[in-house]
C-alpha cells in the first residue's frame, strides 16, 4: 500500500481534470459535507457506496477543510 502525500492545490486539480483521482470529503456529516464540500467532490458516505466498485488503480484524495 502507498504512504499517504501531501498534494498541492495544482497538482490535486490536475489530477481531478484528468479523471485520474476521486476527490472525497473526509467528513461523516453530511451538513458539514454541503458546507464545505470541493466543486467536484464527492460524499464519504457516497465514497463508501462505490467503494467496491472503485478500481485499486484509482487514486483518492481525501481532504477536509
């Protein structure tokens, strides 16, 4: 398994416009998650529904805010 990095602003964007990262919203409440969520981020509690259909070669950024 990879060591978790740090990731820039560019770099995260660039990889989010490429398809190649799933940007999640680290929060398990949902009212924080429609307060402070990213343009283009998705839910943990959705993350965790598509968990098993996520290919093990996607790669996720998490963040919070």
């Amino acid at each position: 398994m990879a060591e978790p990095e740090l990731l820039g602003p560019r770099e995260t964007f660039e990889k989010l416009n490429s398809g190649a990262a799933l940007l999640v919203c680290a929060y398990d409440d949902e009212e924080k998650f429609k307060a402070l969520h990213l343009e283009g981020a998705i839910s943990l509690k959705e993350f965790r529904s598509r968990l098993a259909s996520l290919s093990k070669d996607h790669e996720i950024i998490f963040y919070c805010a």
